[in-house]
C-alpha cells in the first residue's frame, strides 16, 4: 500500500552512524559526518557525557545547515565545558538497502568515500568518458605500461614551446633504449655530433695603446669540446689565428694575440669556434680595433740649427681617421727656449716653436721621444734627435750679401783687406820693399737685423807693378756693412817711400826709404775702435861698400821691420783668431818682407817673402789673408818685381 508522507527510505531506516566531539570551552558549533532527516532535531540523540540533550533553541541545542546547505550542524546553547565528551547518534536519511538505481551524474565524488569504488563493482566496458570528471584521473590512477602510443596525440610532443636553438649540452631528451626496450632520458651532449656555440667575447672594443704587447680575448659560449679552438675572422672573410688559445671549460675559451698583428682595416673582427669534431661556429661583427697612431716622420734625427727649430715637423695620422692627432714629450728633452706645438694640418702635426734660448758654442745633440695620442687615447712613441748646431761660419772670399738669420741679431765678423804690392828692384842694385798689410777688423757681437741683409765686399789684393824701380800698388778695401777694412800700403822703392794703407808699406833702398803709416786704427767708428794696423820698416840706402836693403811691410800685429846695412826687414806679424773652423788659430794681414842680398821672410798671416840678391821677383802675399807682397830685387837684370799683395777676407760666426 501507499505510504503516507515521505518514503521510509526518506526517514533514516538504514544504520544509524555516531559522531563524537570534545568541548573546549568556547566552540558551540558542530558538524555531523551525515546529514540528519528531514531537518528534525528529535531525529538525532545528542548525549554530553552520557547525558541527553533536549533540542530546541530554548534548550539545549538545534539542529541546521552547515557551510554546504546540508542538514548537520549541531549548534548548543551553551559551549560545552572544556573536556567534555559529547556523542551524537544519527539515522541518516537513505536507506542503502533501497537503493536499487541512479541517474546519470548523480553520484559527485564527495559522495564516494575513499576506496569505495574497486575494480569488481565495475564492469569492463561500463565506463565512459562521460563517467569521468575532468582531471580526475592522474599520475597515481595509471598503472605502469597502461598507456601505449595509440593513446598518445601528436600535441604531447607539439603542443610544448620550442626550443628555437641548439639544445644545451645538459638538456634533457627521450629516446626509446632499444637494448633495454625502455624508455629512457639522455643528455644532448650524448646525442650525435654537438657544434659549439657563441655567446660573447670581451672586450669587444680593443684599444691597441701604444701598439705594443698582446690582446687578450675571453670567449663564451656552449659545447666546447676538449680540442675546441677560435680564430679571428676579418671583416673581408679572411681568417687570423690567434697566438695561443686555451680552453677554461666546456663554456669558455682564452684567446691571446700580439697587437701588432692587428690592422684597423680589417675590422670589425668576427670569431669562429671549431671542435674538433669540425664543426663550426662563426659570429661576424664582434670586435673592433681602436688602432694606435702611425707616425709618417721617419725616427732619428730631425736636422741641426743654429737659432731655432723652424720648418722642423713631426706628423702622425690615425688610421680609422677619427680625429687628429696630438704629441706630448714622453721623455728626453727640447732646447731651451723651444715649444712643441700640436697643429691639425695632415692628420696632426707637431712643430717647434721660438728661439733657443742661449747659442750653443758647440754641437749639442738633444734626444727625445714624443708620443702621439689620437681620439680614443691610443698611443704611438718615436724616438727623435736635433741638433743644435755651434757656431756657424760663413766665410767670404768673393763680395756678396750676408742674409741674417731670424733670431741672429749680433755677429762676430772679421774683416781683412787686400794686401799691397812690393815695390820692384832696378839694375843699380835697388831693392825694392814689402808691401803692408790689409787692415784687419775683428768685432764681437757686432749688431744685425735678425732677418736683414748685409752688403759685403771683399777687397783685392794689389797686381804687381811690373815696372823697374818702382813701388807696388795699394790694396783693396774689404767692408762688411758699417765696418771698413784699409787696403794695405804699397812696398817702396828706388824713387818712393811706403804707401800708407791698413797697414804701411816698407821704404825702398834708395833716397825714397821712408816707411808708410797705417791707417786702420784711426778709421771712424768700429772700424778703427775694433781696427788693426801698423807701419811699414824703413830702408837703407845704397852706400859704397855695403848692400842696399829695404823695409817690411807693417802687419796687423806688429810693425815691418827696418832694413839693416845688409839684412832687409822683415814683414810684420799678422794677428791669429780661430773664426775660421772654431778651433784652429790662423794667421791673417802678415807684411810682405824687403829683399836685398839674402832676402826676408814675410810676416806670419800671409806675408810674401822678400827676393834675394843678385835677381829675383817678391813672393806675392797669401790670398784670404790679406798679406802683403815680398819686395823684388835685381842687378843688371829686369826681372826683379814686386809680389803681388793677397786678396782680403769677410768671416762671419754667430
């Protein structure tokens, strides 16, 4: 028959089940494991330490919904003392035994208690997908070997992010072990033929400094093997081994270079690693060279100079032409007074400005390196030299101009003029005498204008008068500028005395045996303050019994002697100065010397000897000495002339 309400299978017929809970004083709220019937709290029996407890809000406690709206929290009145044991019988509210069917996607796994579920209470084929919540099944729901390929689709594989490289040494891969008829992981190291990879090279920009000494290059990277190696590859393709290259580890590779070996024009350098299995691994683009200066002035000496370093240049270029080029004294030393400075022209160029500060009276050689530094502070050195020259001499045997040099505003000048010439001898046994001198001016520091000019003369020696018994010829003035050099006094003879002249000439042997006078020392100016001259020797006149014998010419350092009653005079002594090379000292403006039986020496500067009796012409003076002429004799004979005088001399040092 029907029943009336709900069905016993809604009323909790089947077994009860039993909560049991401890108070702890505070908590009020507990959850049955099951939902009791039908919401009733005469449904359940709730025992706190064996005593029943009556239901109701008023009482001892109610029954409601807990957090899943189901019917099984027991909330009491008042919280349970601390310890107390509290016991709760429960109908429930189906009756397993009347359960004969379910619908689908009835049963949720909350209502499935652990382990319920075995393989017997399923049928083979009875479970589908639709069975089956999404995720329910993991790790720990399959048997080893329950999935074969057949269940696998090809996304297990694709649908994973790629690996868009090389794969790494330790990556992991799986592979089917064919001995072991296994699955098994492995190594990408351990799989075929592994080629290097590149991650980086330091220092990618390489400043060669000063060009010497070795780069030393860092390379990293993947897949380096025991025998692994790297090269430089240039910008055109080519390749360059390194020096040395080590390999630190699977990862990192040491390559050394010397700098030298480097050209700017090939960068920028690539790197190739290769195995030694031969494979390879190039990256182009890696290093670029910040090369060092080029100097195109060759090393070593840069010239001499008296005054300064003009026109003297250092040039130097850097090759990736990226600025110009500066130079520094890196060591040794200039010469005093001179600055080295940096100009733009071609690339960068050094030059050396102003004046030495004091004049070398020797040759002094100063060395010194510079260093170039281009843009990026690469450094390039070169050793150099100049010299600063000693004294520089130029010495005037022709008139001409002396052109100043910038910076020379004093000079030491010598000036000598030309000598005269002896006077001549006749048949009546006339001697004829010594010619003087030129007149010699020898100035320290005499002023110039530092880049002016100076007009030189340089005077003649006088020509032999070929005439009997008659007296030589004066010489020419020399001149250098302001100062002027007397021509030396002609020799006498038979009718005349000594010409005066720079120096004078001898008397004759006859009634005209008056010695010349000098006249350079009473010159205006310089010419006579700094003027050398003197007079000439007289003569001594024919007398029975005796020798006619004539005077010498005067020279700049002392005067011709007189004539005797049978030795002539000798010529005067010249003056010495070492103007000429620096060192060696040289006589210059000697007298020519008289003749007569024996003849005489000339005085030391030039002077020519005189002729010796019975016949014979004067010797002529040295020429660029300003010497005087020997004086000639003859008896019975017309070949007893006079010596010529010897051309003057300009000598300029500063």
């Amino acid at each position: 028959m029907a029943y009336i309400g709900s069905s016993p299978a809604e009323k909790g017929i089947g077994l009860f089940s039993q909560d049991t809970f401890t108070g702890d004083g505070s908590t009020t709220t507990f959850d049955l494991t099951h939902a009791a019937p039908d919401a009733g709290g005469n449904e359940i029996q709730v025992f706190v330490d064996n005593v029943r407890q009556q239901e109701g809000s008023s009482n001892a406690y109610t029954l409601g919904l807990d957090g899943s709206s189901e019917n099984k929290r027991i909330t009491f009145t008042t919280a349970p003392v601390a310890s107390q044991s509290i016991f709760v019988l429960n109908p429930g509210t189906k009756n397993v035994q009347q359960i004969t069917t379910v619908s689908d996607n009835v049963v949720s796994t909350a209502k499935l208690q652990a382990s319920a579920v075995t393989t017997a209470k399923i049928t083979d084929l009875n479970v589908t997908t639709a069975k089956i919540a999404a995720d329910a099944i993991n790790a720990t729901k399959l048997a080893d070997d329950a999935v074969s390929e057949e269940h696998l689709d090809n996304t297990a594989i694709t649908g994973h992010t790629e690996l868009a490289e090389t794969a790494a040494s330790n990556d992991v891969l799986l592979v089917f072990d064919t001995s072991a008829s296994a699955l098994k992981k492995i190594t990408a190291s351990n799989v075929g033929l592994q080629p290097p990879t590149f991650s980086s090279v330091s220092p990618t920009n390489a400043n060669s400094g000063d060009g010497t000494g070795n780069f030393t290059f860092t390379i990293t990277g993947a897949n380096f093997d025991a025998t692994a190696s790297a090269k430089l590859r240039k910008v055109g393709g080519n390749t360059l081994d390194f020096d040395s290259v080590t390999r630190n580890s699977a990862t990192q590779l040491t390559a050394v270079i010397a700098k030298s070996s480097l050209v700017a024009s090939d960068d920028p350098f690539g790197i190739i690693i290769e195995n030694g299995n031969g494979l390879t691994v190039t990256a182009t683009g890696q290093i670029n060279l910040n090369a060092s200066p080029t100097f195109v002035t060759s090393a070593g000496s840069l010239g001499s100079a008296r005054i300064n370093m003009s026109g003297v240049e250092v040039n130097a270029i850097d090759p990736e032409s990226a600025g110009n080029v500066t130079f520094e004294l890196q060591s040794g030393a200039l010469p005093g007074g001179i600055t080295l400075t940096n100009t733009g022209a071609n690339g960068g160029t050094a030059t050396f400005t102003g004046n030495f500060s004091s004049l070398a009276t020797n040759n002094t050689t100063f060395n010194f390196v510079l260093r170039a530094v281009d843009a990026a502070s690469n450094t390039t050195s070169r050793a150099f030299s100049f010299i600063q020259s000693g004294p520089v001499i130029q010495s005037f045997t022709s008139s001409g101009t002396f052109s100043v040099p910038s910076g020379v505003s004093s000079v030491d000048v010598l000036v000598v003029a030309g000598g005269g010439s002896g006077g001549s001898g006749n048949p009546a046994s006339v001697a004829g005498a010594g010619a003087g001198a030129g007149g010699l001016i020898f100035m320290p520091a005499f002023t110039v204008t530092p880049g002016g000019t100076v007009s030189v003369t340089v005077g003649d020696g006088a020509a032999t008068n070929t005439a009997h018994h008659t007296a030589g010829q004066a010489g020419q003035d020399s001149v250098f500028g302001t100062l002027t050099a007397k021509g030396g006094g002609a020799g006498g003879s038979y009718s005349a005395a000594g010409g005066q002249g720079g120096s004078g000439g001898g008397g004759g042997s006859a009634p005209g045996n008056a010695a010349g006078q000098a006249t350079q020392s009473s010159q205006p100016g310089n010419s006579g303050a700094y003027g050398f001259g003197n007079d000439g020797g007289a003569g001594t006149p024919y007398s029975p019994g005796g020798e006619p014998a004539s005077g010498g010419g005067g020279g700049a350092g002392a005067a011709g002697q007189a004539g005797g009653t049978h030795p002539a005079g000798q010529g005067g002594i010249g003056k010495a100065y070492t103007i000429a090379d620096g060192t060696t000292s040289v006589y210059y403006a000697g007298g020519g010397g008289g003749s007569n039986n024996g003849g005489t020496q000339g005085g030391q500067g030039g002077g020519g000897n005189g002729s010796a009796y019975p016949v014979g012409s004067g010797q002529a003076g040295t020429a660029n000495r300003g010497g005087g002429g020997g004086g000639g004799v003859s008896k019975d004979d017309p070949q007893g002339t006079g010596g010529a005088g010897g051309k003057g001399v300009v000598i300029v040092k500063f």
